[in-house]
C-alpha cells in the first residue's frame, strides 16, 4: 500500500513522516475507533531516499510484513494457549487453563521481544520510495 504523507523529523536513515486522514476517513463513523476523523497520523520509516523535513513524500509497506505482524501479535498467542490447553488436560481443567492462560502470556512476550529486536533493526519499516516534492521547490 502506498501514501503520500510529509516529512516532519529526519534522524539518520529514518524519518517521521506525517500522514492526514484520508477522505474516507471524513464520512466513516468507526473512524473515531482508529484515528479520529481530524488527527494526524505518524509513523516512523527508512528514509533511503535522503528526504529532508517539509518534502512530501511517498511510503511504501511490503504486503507480507501485515500478515507477520498479525501472526505475531494474534496467532502466537492463540497458539501457545491451545498448545498449552492440549497439553494440560492430561492433568486436569485447572491444571490445563493455567497452563493454556501461560501460554498465552508467554506468546505474548514472544511477541514483543521480536517486535522489539525487529524495531531495532529497522526490518518491517515502511520506506520513502518517491520524493514527490521537496521543500522550497
């Protein structure tokens, strides 16, 4: 997916780039639930491309990195809490939701500890792919 947002921060190889609500955003009741009908969204994304602050800019997420995120924050859970309850009927309900609700948690943890190593590494970051329009031209 692509969007046209500005440069508002540069540091490095990465920019913070600012989006404004999209159209449909205006006339979508659930928009209150996301974003808000009039904030502005920002994200944090490689800048390859060298933009500077106030140029607009094009951003780019690779279709894939949606469904990693999803599997992670969702799936991994979910499925260490099955796993765990699988397990742990041998010994019981109490035994098999205490260790299915410690799955869970321990899936979540997971989550974010690779969240956290894939942030530092800049890996599921969206990129600049296009300077539209630089400041002052």
């Amino acid at each position: 997916m692509r969007r046209k947002g500005r440069v508002i921060a540069s540091h490095h190889s990465q920019a913070t780039v600012c989006f404004e609500p999209r159209e449909a955003c205006e006339k979508c009741d659930a928009s209150q639930f996301c974003q808000g009908r009039s904030s502005r969204h920002t994200i944090v994304v490689e800048n390859r491309m060298g933009a500077r602050i106030g140029d607009e800019v094009h951003v780019e997420q690779s279709p894939g990195v949606g469904f990693i995120s999803a599997f992670l924050l969702f799936g991994l859970p979910v499925l260490l809490a099955v796993i765990g309850l699988v397990v742990g009927v041998r010994w019981g309900e109490s035994i098999a939701l205490l260790i299915g609700i410690s799955g869970f948690v321990i899936g979540l943890v997971i989550a974010k500890l690779i969240n956290n190593f894939l942030a530092r590494r800049a890996l599921f970051l969206p990129k600049i792919v296009n300077i539209v329009r630089k400041e002052g031209s």
